[in-house]
C-alpha cells in the first residue's frame, strides 16, 4: 500500500487561542513549569499550566499527601503554594525562556481572591489564565460544584483582565453542564474538564487512610471514562464551548478519544510523574494516526465519533 500523503498539523484553537499542539500540560503536574523544563520538552506543548498560585502562600497538608493505587493515584497536597506575589518576583522572570506558553493557574478561598491573584497574574507575562474552581470556599462547599459560586468566581476573575480564561470544573458537579454553562456565561473563553476526581483509601495494615486529609484527589487512568462522560455531556449540551479534555491521558489514542467525544484540545497530567517525556510518544502516535485516517487537522474529527 503506497502511504499516505496526509500532511498533517497539530494546530487546534480553544476558543481566542491558537495552539501549535493539542497537548497541554495541566496544572499541578509540571510544578510552576520552570522547574521541569529540564525533564519535560515543553516544545511539544501547546501549553504549559503551572500549579495553582493562591493570594497568600498556603502550606497544604502534612504527609503522606501523596498515594499511588491500583490503577492511578491519590494526592491531597492542599494546594500548597507560595502565593501570587512570590510567584510574580520570582517565578515568573524565567517564564519567557519556556518553550511553551505558560498559563496560569488561580486559586482562592473566596471571590475576592480570585480577582486579586487573576489582576496580579495578568501582568507577570502569562498567555492565559486556568480558574482552578475545585477548591473549597470558606463554608467548605467546592466553588466547581455551585452554579451561583462559579458564576461568581469566572465574572469577578473577567472583570480584572482580558486575558484568554479557561474554567477548570470537577468532574464531582452532577449534573456538569449546568456548571459549565455558568462559567460560560460568566465569561469563561474555554472549560477545562476536568479536575480530579474526589477520592480515599485506607490502608489495612495501619489502618490509616492514605492521605493525611482522608479524602483527595484521585487522577490517572481510571478517571478517563468519566471525565470522557462529561466531555460528552457538555459537548451534547454545549456545542458552542470550547473544551480542553484533561483526565488519564498517556497515549495518542486518549487524545483522539477525547477529541471525538468533542474536546478541542487535552491536557496531560498524572503521566508525566512516571513519564515526563510522556509527549513525544504521544505527538509521533498522533501524527501517525491522523496520516493513516486521512485527517489533516484534528478539528476535522471534533465530535466526530460515530453513534451506535
Ligand atoms: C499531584 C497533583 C497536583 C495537582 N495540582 C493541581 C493544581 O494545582 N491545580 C489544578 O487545577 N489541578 C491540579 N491537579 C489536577 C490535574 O491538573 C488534572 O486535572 C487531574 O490530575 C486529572 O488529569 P490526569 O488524570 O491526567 O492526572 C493536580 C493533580 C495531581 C495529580
């Protein structure tokens, strides 16, 4: 068989955004970015979300806050970070040298805070900003799982700054499209399905949970079929939002996956800890996929799965 002449790109947009690859790398996954930049070809990128930045430095949760699975992993770190203005001196200077754009990532406890990190990360030279929205607020209730509170956070961060906004939401909100469609609303450019999803385990031995904090985050592999369900369902509900798939992805097959199910773009987490360079197998499988459908552009299969 003569191969194919596809030639292929892996430009895809998600929403204002043009991104040269639809492989980004979520928040939380790649530390704020500088650091990994020696392990990870962020070339390979469309773009790069560094981890959470909140208005103050919060300590997170004491060990273990981390705990592999049988199939994926656990982590409860509490979101520790050095707060915006420690990001903004000392962070954010090395940013421009990153071979990929740098989106930044917001968190806060109450609204007003997101709109203080969002004016002050807006100036440090990120090309977006992620509303990490699955975390608590002051009554303990997840921003991510409250239509009223999300409205609230993605309007308060868009009163601030112009630039291009994702919603990152929780795979927990059910059902999800009610919340996505609040973001959009709100003035969300993109959502970003999903955060992880919450989780625990126990230890028999011990006794003890596996995480300081009892419940938190589980991420990996075993989280894709239900992250694809809410892809599916705000793709269904929502046709006109742009989405960024991000849940157990490690192989060009989760991406296509996720853009059939109606994802424009997919970000890449909990691989890179066994897998850093996780993105140059994943380009060259997804290169070989599109040339041997034919597809010369990942936008022509948006959505495209086929229905029973
Ligand atoms: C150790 C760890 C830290 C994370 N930190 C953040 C974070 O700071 N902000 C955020 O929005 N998501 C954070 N996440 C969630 C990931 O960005 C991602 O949404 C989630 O893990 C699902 O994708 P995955 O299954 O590919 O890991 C974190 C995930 C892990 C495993």
């Amino acid at each position: 068989m003569r191969p194919s002449r596809t030639a292929v790109n892996l430009n895809v947009e998600v929403g204002p955004v043009a991104l040269r690859s639809p492989l980004i790398a979520a928040a939380g996954t790649v530390g704020s970015v500088v650091e990994f930049q020696q392990v990870v070809d962020f070339s390979l990128y469309g773009a790069a979300v560094a981890k959470s930045v909140a208005p103050v430095p919060w300590e997170g949760r004491i060990a273990p806050r981390i705990a592999p699975t049988d199939v994926g992993m656990l982590n409860g770190i509490g979101i520790q970070n050095p707060g915006v203005d420690v990001w903004a001196t000392q962070v954010s200077p090395h940013i421009a040298a990153i071979a990929a754009p740098v989106w930044g990532s917001i968190v806060a406890h109450d609204i007003d805070g997101f709109a203080e990190v969002a004016g002050k990360i807006a100036d440090t030279g990120v090309a977006a900003i992620e509303i990490n929205l699955s975390c608590p607020n002051l009554d303990g209730r997840p921003f991510a799982l409250d239509v009223d509170l999300t409205t609230q956070v993605v309007a308060s961060v868009r009163e601030v700054t112009d630039l291009p906004l994702g919603a990152k939401l929780s795979p927990d909100a059910m059902p999800i499209t009610p919340i996505a469609d609040a973001a959009m609303s709100a003035g969300a450019d993109w959502l970003v399905v999903a955060n992880t999803v919450m989780g625990a385990a126990i230890d028999p031995e011990t006794r003890r949970p596996l995480l300081s904090g009892l419940i938190g985050g589980y991420s990996g592999a075993a989280v894709r079929p239900i992250t694809m369900r809410c892809v599916l369902n705000i793709a269904a509900d929502l046709p006109d939002a742009p989405i960024v798939a991000c849940g157990g992805v490690s192989d060009a097959r989760h991406v296509v996956e996720y853009i059939l199910a109606g994802a424009d773009a997919v970000a890449i987490g909990t691989a890179h800890f066994a897998k850093p360079k996780v993105a140059q197998r994943i380009t060259k499988d997804l290169k070989t996929y599109m040339k041997k459908q034919s597809v010369s552009a990942l936008s022509e299969i948006k959505g495209a799965f086929e229905p029973w």
